[in-house]
C-alpha cells in the first residue's frame, strides 16, 4: 500500500509528507529555542516550567481548534 501512495502519480502525497517532516523538526527547533532563552536570560526553574507547562497545555488541545 505505501508503495503506492509514493509512486510517480501521487507525488502530491511525497510533497505533503515532506512539508510535515520539515515542519515538525522547525516546530522542535523553535520549541527547544523558547525554553532555551528563558533558562538562560531568568535562571528561574520556576518560569521554566510554566512555560513548559503553557506550551505543552497548547499544543494537546490544539487539534480541539481545527474544524
């Protein structure tokens, strides 16, 4: 089945699954960034985790906000 979504005719699908790679290893970088600078600039575990806390919150109810 995988062989033929990736087959010359559907070459709509390889793009689509290129674009989502792309843009879950963009969305980690960017992610791992926040964190990164709020650790460094405030040194506060504190605020460290509330942001963990808030961005995780975000993205487990975000698929809630798609129609």
């Amino acid at each position: 089945m995988l062989k033929n979504l990736t087959n010359k005719d559907n070459s709509n699908v390889v793009n689509l699954l290129i674009g989502r790679i792309g843009t879950n290893i963009v969305d980690s970088l960017f992610y791992m960034a926040i964190l990164w600078y709020f650790k460094s600039h405030f040194h506060s575990p504190m605020l460290l985790s509330i942001i963990f806390i808030a961005g995780s919150t975000i993205d487990m109810f975000s698929f809630t906000l798609v129609r």
